[in-house]
C-alpha cells in the first residue's frame, strides 16, 4: 500500500491536452508518428488546396470530430469533408514517401513543399 502517493502520478492526459505535433529538433513532428510536417506554398490560411491524388502524396495531419483549436493549432474543415490541423494557420501534412522519423526528403521532393521549422531553433 502507497502512502502519501498523490493520484496525479496516476492521471493520465485528457487527449484535447495532447499537441497534435511537437518540435523535435527544431522541425515540427506528429505527435502519434513522429515523422516531419509540411508546409504547402499553395495553401491558403486555415485552407488546403491539396485534394485528391495531392492528398495521397502529401497526407493531411487530420484531426478527429472530438478534436478543437487549441493555442497555435487550429481545426478547419477541408473541401473533402475531413478535419485538417493548422500551425499558426498553415496546414500540415506529411510526406507518403518519407522512410524514417526526422527525415526531410519531401523538401528534395517538390520546391513547393517545406518542412515546418520553427523559427530561431536552426
């Protein structure tokens, strides 16, 4: 029997609490994956253009109907119907052919394309 043992080292994050991406060396990760985010140049604020055969390469980071906008991620719904999450107001998306976590080859990939750094960490 614990004695003194306080129930918030039982407690365990409410998922709303969780970021859906974190900064992991100074480029922002999935949180559930750990493989890098993107940027598209095409993007409108809180608005993807990447659709269809797009969206099959550059996978949306979606977000579930339970999830909301919290601090600098934002929930929008996508044309298709589906709910993306936003850094900042840019939407974020991972790369279908990346290998590894904390790979960037989508840059190498198309121009139109970035990794999401975060400013002042490289």
């Amino acid at each position: 029997m614990l004695i003194g043992c306080s129930n918030s080292l039982l407690h365990t994050p409410d998922v709303s609490q969780i970021p859906p991406a974190i900064n992991a060396n100074g480029v922002m990760v999935g949180t559930d994956n750990l493989m890098t985010l993107y940027t598209y140049a095409g993007d409108g604020i809180n608005q993807s253009a990447c659709l269809d055969e797009c969206a099959k390469t550059w996978p949306p980071l979606l977000a579930s109907g339970n999830d909301a906008s919290r601090g600098d991620f934002s929930v929008f719904i996508r044309s298709d119907g589906r709910m993306q999450w936003a850094l900042m107001g840019k939407p974020l998306y991972f790369w279908a052919e990346e290998a590894s976590p904390g790979d960037i080859g989508g840059e190498t990939e198309n121009a139109q394309w970035r990794a999401y750094r975060v400013a002042g960490e490289q």
